[in-house]
C-alpha cells in the first residue's frame, strides 16, 4: 500500500469499527428500536424489535410498520404527524404471543434539521403487565373480593377442585358470600359448559321441596296435572348447588343419600329410577355438627356431603377486605344508578372498620346501598351509613380507668337490651345462637331472665 494512501485507509478503517460499534449497542439495547422513513417504511431494527415483533431484518426492512404492530387509528395518526410521544399503550399480537408495549416516538431529524423519518422504541411490559394481573386475582376471584389469607388459601382450594367432581361442603355464617363461592367453583370445573341449578333448601316445605329436586310425574298429588323435570334433572352435565342444606327434613336427607351414593334419583310418584350426573354443591350457616349430636341430621349423609369442606370466615374475622369491597360495592352502584361517587370519606370508612359486621358481606352491601340513597355529593360521610353505624360515631369513647367489661356483664347487658331474644342477641354479638348458648351455660346464665 502506498504510504499516501495510509491515512485514508485508517480513516476508513477507524468508520467501519465505529460502525461496528455502534450497532453493537443498537442490538444490545433491551428496548426495540425501529427506523421508520417519512411512509413509515422500516428502514432498519435492532434485535429485540426483531423478537417482539417475531420477524428478521431481511423480512422487515421495507415493509410498512403499520402491517407488523396493527396500530390503532390514534397511534396511526401519531406515527404520521411524526410527533414526539412518550408511553403509549400498546397490545402487540404475534406469533410469539401476546405482548403489553409502551411506545415512544421521536422525530428523525438530519443534521441540517429535515425530519426524515421516525424512531419508534417499543418498551415490552408484558411481565409486570401480567405481575399485576396476578396481584388483582389475589384480591378477587371470579366475583369473590378479599386478599385476606384466609380467602387467598379459599382460592387454592377452589384451584384444586377444578379437575375434581368431589360433592363440596361450603360453611360459612348468613352474608359470607357461599353462593358466589359455589358459582366460582362450578365455571372453574370442567363442567362450566354444563348448567348451575340452584335450590334453597330452607325456602319450600318439604313435600315442595321433594318435588322440585326430583321432580314428580302426573297423579302423584293433588294439583300434579302433568310430569314436572326436577332440579337434579335440569342439573345434569353440571352442578347443583343446594343452600342451606342443614334446614332437609329427615324424609329429603334419606333421597338425597340415595342420588349422592348411586347416582340416581326417582320422581315422585315414580316407582322408575335413573341416572343423574350432576356434581353437589352444598351449603348451610348451621353448626352441622351439633346437629349429628341432636340426631336432626344425618351422620352418613354428612360424610357424604363433606368431602371437601370450604369454611368462609365472617367479615369481622377478616375486615382489612372491608376497604376493598367497600369500593367493589361504591363502582357497582355508580354503575346501576349512573352517579358518580368517588369514595368513602375518612371517618365512614373508620366507622366500617370498627361495626363487627353480624350480617357480613351482604349487611356491608346494604350499608354502602343505604349510604349511596343518602347521598347527594362525590362522598360518602358517617351521616349516610345505616344507624347502627352513626351509633358508633357519637358513642363516647370509653373511659381508659373503667377498664375491660367482663364477659358475663357484657352478655347480660345485651340479652337484656334484646329483651333476652338469643338470636337477636347473637346477631350482635356475632356469633352463632349455638355459641351464644353454649357461652350462656358455661358462665351460669339461665335461658330466662326470671331464672336468675
């Protein structure tokens, strides 16, 4: 080479390493990057770019962006204004998947200041996108609200029984939510696609009650003018969901025995038998328990039902979900009343903090419903809540000297403001009327106040 031509070939030399360089770090860069000319032609992409949008430099140079990333018409019109914009959402649809982006533009500009393209940098987001998708199941599940432990382990145990037919028990006290914990666990199953029948157990007589879940044929009583299809029948490919199954008469414990072991049920009046396939979903808020000791309840048919028991805890036993449904409830009755109430004010929310709840879930919803009539602004105050509630608010705070009420005077004082009515008593308690009693004879108190 000749000598004069040596510094031309270090300067030319010195552009192809820089070149090098450069698109080393233009590939290295976890971001994808495109080079858009002023059609939105791809003029070039770093390698991420190429993995997100599953395609190869050869394949993608030349072609207009708009084929690979779909935009929509606003981002369309962005990309053609060519004006800057940071984070800009972006679902990607690939072959390699369903990807979150967030894209931001800038203007390609010479060094004589001609905008000559875009640079579009797509940021993926799909990791953090689905980490918090995770975070919201953990608080709800299919229409369940709570992040309490006690509800993140009740949605593993739903999980569990996907891929199971095993007849479910669902415990819990009135308003804990069994019905919504029963219509969670049928779409979770394999048998979604099959109907979820309904039946309250404690709302017929027993001879209604007989009828409506085996059905009965024509003649099998007075007022039976023609075959009646059952609930189990209706049920069959799906599931049954049976409520309060605590309040069955003796005669209904025996049938429903008879279609738990052999999968069969006959109708009224029928001396013909034939198969079912619906999975039982039972519930009941008593102490079944105490009912085999009573002999009011079956200990075969218990067994039978309780396979796989799901114990709903009270509201009060898990109240750090009281905000959280306090807001599931606030967008559900902005929704159906089209009003605009943005949240509970400080002081409400103290005071739904401290109610222990006897009704539960459900007596929570009525408090917000009562609140959302009440209310004529964007928040929710302590003067709209139900009374028992504002009871709380202008109560005095108890003297610090006066010290814990011992139990046994605390029940005294509200049997005797319920006029010694146990359930009622119970209720505000929140407890069981069994436990109510039970606590009653352990501290000597008798049934009457005439007693004492």
């Amino acid at each position: 080479m000749d000598k004069d031509d040596q510094p031309l070939h270090d300067q030319i030399q010195f552009c192809l390493t820089q070149r090098q360089n450069l698109e080393a770090i233009f590939n290295s860069v976890a971001d994808g990057i495109l080079a858009l000319d002023l059609g939105l032609r791809i003029s070039n992409l770093n390698s991420a770019a190429q993995r997100l949008l599953d395609t190869s430099r050869q394949e993608a140079v030349g072609r207009s962006c708009l084929e690979l990333l779909h935009p929509s018409a606003e981002l369309t019109d962005l990309l053609r204004q060519r004006r800057p914009v940071d984070r800009y959402p972006h679902t990607l649809h690939s072959a390699g998947g369903e990807h979150s982006l967030s894209l931001s533009l800038r203007p390609l500009v010479d060094p004589q200041g001609q905008e000559q393209g875009v640079v579009l940098i797509l940021r993926d987001l799909t990791e953090i996108v689905n980490l918090k998708r995770q975070l919201v199941v953990r608080q709800s599940f299919h229409g369940i609200i709570g992040k309490n432990h006690r509800m993140r382990e009740l949605y593993q145990l739903i999980e569990d029984l996907a891929d199971s037919d095993a007849t479910v028990l669902i415990l819990g006290e009135s308003g804990t939510g069994k019905e919504r914990v029963a219509e969670a666990i049928h779409h979770r199953s394999h048998r979604r696609q099959g109907p979820l029948v309904k039946v309250n157990c404690s709302a017929l007589s027993e001879g209604l009650l007989e009828s409506e879940l085996f059905g009965h044929v024509k003649g099998a009583f007075t007022g039976a003018i023609r075959d009646k299809v059952g609930r189990f029948e209706q049920a069959d490919g799906g599931s049954i969901f049976l409520d309060e199954i605590g309040d069955l008469s003796p005669n209904v414990q025996v049938k429903l025995l008879r279609v738990l072991q052999e999968k069969e049920i006959e109708r009224v009046g029928s001396g013909q038998t034939f198969k079912v396939d619906a999975r039982v979903i039972a519930a009941t808020h008593r102490d079944l328990q105490l009912a085999l000791q009573q002999r009011v309840f079956r200990s075969d048919l218990y067994y039978r039902l309780n396979v796989m028991p799901l114990e709903l805890p009270p509201l009060r036993r898990r109240k750090e979900d009281i905000p959280l449904l306090a807001e599931h409830f606030i967008a559900i009755f902005n929704s159906q009343t089209q009003r605009r109430v943005l949240h509970l004010d400080d002081a409400a929310l103290s005071l739904l903090m401290d109610y222990d709840w006897p009704g539960n879930v459900r007596e929570l919803e009525n408090a917000i419903e009562h609140a959302f009539i009440k209310c004529r602004g964007e928040v929710l105050l302590p003067s709209h809540l139900p009374m028992p509630l504002q009871d709380l608010y202008s109560r005095p705070p108890a003297s610090p000297e006066a010290g814990p009420v011992p139990e046994k005077d605390q029940l005294l004082q509200i049997l005797a403001e319920c006029h010694w009515n146990r359930s009622l008593a119970a209720n505000r308690l929140g407890m069981h009327r069994t436990t109510l009693w039970r606590k009653m004879r352990e501290l000597g108190i008798p049934a009457h106040p005439e007693q004492r």
